[in-house]
C-alpha cells in the first residue's frame, strides 16, 4: 500500500511545487491590512451566540454589538488565514524528493516547515491557538448565507436605525433572493421617511462583482472608457481573490464531499489524500468567484464575460491590438463561439501592415490562468486514476448567452455598416445539451404573440407566449371556474396542499364537460376548456418541434385563494419550488427519476386566466431551489410551458391578496400514460359534435360516458 500511495504523490509535486499564481495580487507584505483590533481575536461563533441570545432577550444594543462583532471576527479571520498562507508558502518552499532510500524525508520536511510556519503565524497574529477559532458546521453555514445579517436588520429596526436596518436587509437579501419576508422588509423600509431613497447597499459584496457592474453599467451608457477601467479593475480584483481563495484551501481540510478516498490507513494514504483534497478545493475557486448571489443571469462563470464586453470596447475607442487580445482571450474559454471568431478576423482586417496579426496572442493573464487551470485538472485525473476514486471535471464556463446588450455589435455602432465590415451582429446560440432537443417552430395560430425563448428565460426548452386566449375566453373560463371547481381536487380534498395560506380549487375537462351536459355551468364554456387545452397541446408540439404525438397525462383548471388574516409576514411560497418528472434534492444537486414522481411527464405549460390579483408570480430556479433565474407575471392569456425533468425546477410565489386561476397541463410522449379522463372526454367531444352536425342521432347518452 505504501509504495501505491507514494506513487502517486510525484504526480501532485507539479503542482505543489509551483510558485505562487502570477495572475494574482501583490506579494505578501504589500497588501493593505485592516487595523487589528487590541487584543485577541474573539470566536465569531461565541460572539454570534451572545448576539443571537441577546436578540431573543430583548436586549437589541447588545445583539448589534455581538453580531457586528462576530461578522468583524469572521471577516479578520479569514484574512488572517490567507495572508499565512500567502506568507508560508513563499518562505517555507516544498522541495522534491531525491531517488533512493528516505528520498522522501526533504520534502516531508519541508512539509513540516510549512505546517508549523502557518501555526506561528495564525496564533501570532490571532493572539491565540488556531483552534479556538473552529466553529460548527451549523455556525459555518449561517455565515455562509449571511443569517447574521438576518438577525441584524430585525435588531436594527428595533432601535430605530433605519438606514442600517436597509443594509443589513439587503445585504441578506442578496444571498437569500428567494426569501419573499425580506424582500416585503426592504420594501417596508424603503418607503419609511427618509429611506425611500437610499441606495442599496451589499455589505459582503465582492469587489470585483461591484466593479463589473460598474463596467457593464458605463459599457451600456456608451462610456467605453470609463467601461474599459472598471472591467480592468474588475479582472485584476477577480484574479487576487482567486489567489486568496487558493490560499484559504491549505491548511486542514474538511471538505467531506472532497473525501474521495475509502481508507485512512497510514502517512502516505493521509497525504496523498490531504493534497487531492486540496487540490480540488483551489480548482474549486472559480465557481465561488463565479458566485453572484441573488443573480438572474445564466452564466454558469462569468469570468469570459469581462473579455468579451473588452473586445468590443477596445474596438470602439480604436485600440485594435487590445480588442484582439480579449477575443482570442475569450475563445480560450469558449473556442467554438462563431461571432468572436468573427470579430478575431475583422479585428485583425483593421491591424496596420507593421503588425502581424499572428503575433498578437490572447491576453497573458487569461492564458497563464487556463495554463494553470488545466494543469490542475490533468493532476485530478492522474491522482483519481491511481488512487481509485471517481472524478468528473466540471464545465467551469457553460455558455447560455452573450453579453446582456441587444446585438453582438457594441451600442451606438451602426448595424449595417458592421455588416458590411465583417463584425457579427448575431446573438448567442442556444446551450449545447446532452438530448436531441430542439425549439422555434411555428406556433400555429395567429394573434399568438412570442415574448421569450429559452436563452431569454435563463435556462433550457422554455417558453413564453402571450394572447393565447382572448379576454373574452379568459372572462368565460373565468366564470366557469366558480361553477365547477371544488376545494383540494386533485390533492385528496386538501384545502390546502401546499400551503395553510391559501384555499387551493381545482376541476378536471371530464368533470366540466358533466357539469356543462347537466347545465350546471354553460356547456359552450365547458367545451371551450377543452377546446383551449388542445390549443395548448398543439402549441406545444409544434413550438419544441417534437417528432412525435404529444398526449395530456394530466389537465387542470386551478385557482389559489389568499385566505384574509393570513398574509402578514408571509415567507413561504404558494406552491414550493419542484419539478414534474423527478424529486429534486437540491442538497445532493441531483433530481431523482424515481417514483413517487410522475417520471413519465415530457412537457408541461401553464395558460394563465387573470392578473386582478397580488403575488403569485411563477419563477425557475436553479438546482438549489434557491437561486431565481427567471419571474413571470401570470396574466390573461399568458402561457409558460416548458420541458418537466430536473432542468426546470420552478414554483409559485404566494399569493397574497385576491384569486389567481390558471389551466395546468401535463403532456407525455409515452401512450401508455394518457390522461384516462381525457380519452373519455375525446369521446364525449365526438358524440356532441355529431350531434351538433346532424349526422345521425346517437344511440348513447353522452351523460352515459361521463
């Protein structure tokens, strides 16, 4: 076992050999330290305990105290633990191992030194052992979703400090963008004397995300130079926290996920293993820096993104040189984008004949980064390979969009003319994806209006349609609803299913179509609930241009109810974020195609009836369940549909005031799981409309069929 193990280390020496990133900050002693508080560092989750318990006591002057005091301890110990990272690793080097007998006692050594390097320093600077410093996984993760701040902004408005209040709120809400009481807070404080106007401030935001607002905001002003400065800034932030991040990944590590190895069986197997985790962790860095919370966009990692807005701003302030460097910067992450290159050849039609396009290479600092990135994942691999554990690389930069501009062509650059000088002006493709699927066909009726398609809903196989009923028809279903619908249909008489906040109402085609034959409700509107359902289906059909029969498995008139007395204060959701086909485990990042899930649901959509209502946006999220990609306001005639599989989790926000109704539909691809009750509403149908026609009288009470 020992010389397995110790085989595979020479594989990671490469990298654990390798200086400091070169892309990175200043070297260490040269960045700016905040001014350390006199005395020890105090535990940030004692201090956040005495915070929390203040709070409960009523004691508000004590629980701002303590939990500014332990967010102030989190944000120093973390400086403190990569600035001795930074620190040990540039004075106690690792070193090779020789060949021969105890070849690897040097690096063992050095291994040492480093180690008991990064302990002096933590407990010098911290004024105390390290380990009084390790806090809870419980505790780690509030702090990771800033709940602190939670308890802060409610602290705050306790003492009347309303503008601290708004901050604390907002920079909660911005991790949080899914939880809807404190979106109502800031509102709440916003609109309080004094506050309506404040700006929004983001207490843990990270620089270089405010800097590439900053850049995007100037780019789509027309403002290429100050766009130039901010994105520069932006990548030269991005690039010292993926130093720091790297550093914060040396010392011990916990990372159960990363525990890839079955056994811990001596010296070797423990380093080895320690290094893998490692390693992984610092290849782990540019999804954190990619993390934007509270964002809509789809940009998996938004680092190319800077590079590609660049390009164009370099071309319009006549820097051709620059402009080339970020599009062949850009094509580094993402080669196969046809409009980049493009650019590259129109950028390089403006060189003068002194340069030669060839010798302009993409930006050194992209390249040196991606050098090193790939080096890491070619390690994970050979480490994974010999010490038999699974490792599936990541796709560090998935591509649903462009630029959030219009056009490929900067604004204000007429389109025409680019065309004629060669620069794209076409939008991004579509998300390359695993299935054979496909979308844009004709939507088959007129009137129907287009209003996004998957790239503009953040996400894959979605659709948003307007005017597919009339106000006419939304009026009638309206009304028809009333007549037919019973409390908890569907969900067992539930009132409510999903939450007590809500009375939840709902009536099947089949049971219209009884109600309407009885005359309990107009047969012509029942009939034209069926009619607007089979619209619905060829809709669909045609639009994702299937290649086979759509059938319903489910059809559904349903309508939420706000119950009054029970909207103040509300944070849940009216239906809870799910998807259609699989059990979605945001934990695990997995959704389980397993009964009890309806596994055999292809397709679903959503054909909205009425707007006079509060709340009840429909929203996609992410796999978490958390991060919100695309809300759409219901209103007549609307209709969302969408592929059911664990690419399109979605949910309903509550509805707060007044009823929303809506026509649910679920479709399959699979015969064998039609909708029983729509087979037998096909026949009514076609028995009434024989009748209608005079063709014959039938010989079956169509009541008979019900």
């Amino acid at each position: 076992m020992r010389e397995r193990i110790w085989a595979q280390l020479p594989l990671l020496l490469p990298w654990l050999l390798l200086p400091p990133p070169l892309w990175g900050g200043p070297p260490d002693g040269q960045c700016p330290e905040r001014e350390p508080e006199p005395g020890p560092l105090q535990p940030f989750d004692l201090l956040y305990a005495s915070g929390v318990a203040a709070y409960y006591s009523g004691d508000y002057e004590v629980a701002v105290r303590d939990l500014e005091a332990a967010l102030r301890s989190h944000r120093r110990l973390r400086e403190i633990r990569a600035r001795c990272a930074r620190h040990c690793a540039a004075r106690r080097p690792l070193v090779p191992p020789g060949a021969g007998p105890g070849a690897e006692l040097p690096f063992f050594r050095a291994l040492l030194e480093r180690a008991r390097c990064y302990r002096s320093c933590q407990s010098q600077r911290l004024g105390g052992p390290a380990s009084r410093h390790r806090a809870s996984e419980d505790v780690r993760s509030d702090f990771q979703r800033r709940v602190p701040y939670n308890y802060l902004q409610r602290a705050y408005i306790k003492l009347n400090h309303l503008e601290k209040a708004v901050e604390a709120a907002h920079t909660f809400f911005m991790a949080n963008p899914e939880h809807m009481e404190m979106q109502q807070n800031i509102k709440t404080y916003r609109t309080m004397a004094g506050v309506e106007d404040l700006q929004l401030v983001d207490r843990d935001a990270k620089p270089h995300l405010e800097s590439y607002s900053e850049g995007v905001k100037h780019y789509e002003a027309d403002d290429f130079e100050l766009a130039i400065k901010y994105f520069e800034q932006a990548l030269r932030e991005y690039f010292n926290e993926d130093t720091e991040c790297r550093a914060l990944c040396e010392g011990p590590q916990r990372f159960e996920e990363y525990e890839y190895l079955g056994y811990k069986a001596g010296l070797y197997e423990a380093i080895a293993d320690h290094y893998v985790q490692v390693l992984v962790c610092q290849h782990e860095c540019v999804r954190e820096l990619a993390t934007r919370p509270g964002r809509l966009s789809p940009i998996e990692n938004f680092l190319p993104l800077h590079y590609d807005y660049l390009q164009f701003a370099y071309y319009r302030v006549g820097e051709y040189v620059k402009a080339l460097e970020c599009a062949k910067a850009y094509l580094l992450l993402h080669p196969d984008d046809e409009d980049v290159r493009d650019n590259v050849d129109y950028y390089e039609s403006l060189l003068d004949d002194s340069t030669d396009p060839a010798s302009i290479q993409a930006r050194e600092d992209l390249a040196m980064f991606v050098k090193h990135h790939k080096l890491e994942s070619e390690l994970i691999k050979s480490a994974a390979e010999g010490l038999g554990f699974s490792y599936t690389e990541p796709n560090y930069w998935i591509q649903y969009g462009g630029r959030q501009d219009e056009n490929q062509v900067p604004s204000g650059v007429n389109v025409e003319g680019a065309e004629v000088h060669g620069l794209s002006t076409r939008k991004k493709s579509s998300p390359k994806i695993d299935r054979d699927l496909r979308e844009g066909g004709p939507l088959l009726y007129e009137n129907i209006t287009f209003v996004y398609n998957s790239e503009q809903l953040n996400g894959t196989q979605r659709v948003l349609l307007d005017n597919v009923l009339s106000e006419e028809q939304c009026r009638e279903l309206h009304s028809v609803a009333s007549g037919i619908m019973l409390v908890g249909d569907g969900y067992r008489g539930k009132t409510s299913p999903h939450t007590p906040n809500e009375k939840f109402e709902g009536a099947t085609v089949l049971k219209a179509l009884k109600f309407g034959y009885e005359g309990r409700v107009p047969l012509k509107s029942a009939r034209l609930f069926y009619d607007i359902s089979e619209k619905a289906r060829k809709i669909v059909e045609s639009y994702f241009m299937l290649n086979s029969t759509l059938y319903f498995s489910y059809t559904h008139m349903v309508c939420r109810t706000a119950l009054s007395g029970q909207q103040d204060r509300r944070n849940d959701l009216s239906h809870p974020i799910h998807a259609d086909n699989c059990l979605l485990d945001p934990e695990a990042n997995e959704c389980w195609k397993e009964p009890p899930a309806y596994t055999f649901r292809d397709y679903s959509a959503l054909l909205y009836m009425n707007d006079d209502f509060e709340g009840g946006e429909f929203i996609f999220t992410e796999m978490d369940a958390k991060t919100v990609t695309a809300s759409i306001k219901p209103k007549c005639g609307r209709m969302i549909s969408f592929s059911s599989g664990g690419e399109n989790p979605h949910g309903v926000k509550a509805v707060t005031k007044g009823q929303r109704c809506a026509v649910a539909l679920w479709f399959t691809l699979d015969p064998l799981y039609r909708e029983l009750e729509r087979i037998q509403a096909d026949e009514v149908i076609a028995i009434l409309d024989q009748e209608q026609q005079g063709k014959h009288k039938p010989n079956i009470n169509p009541k008979d069929e019900l």
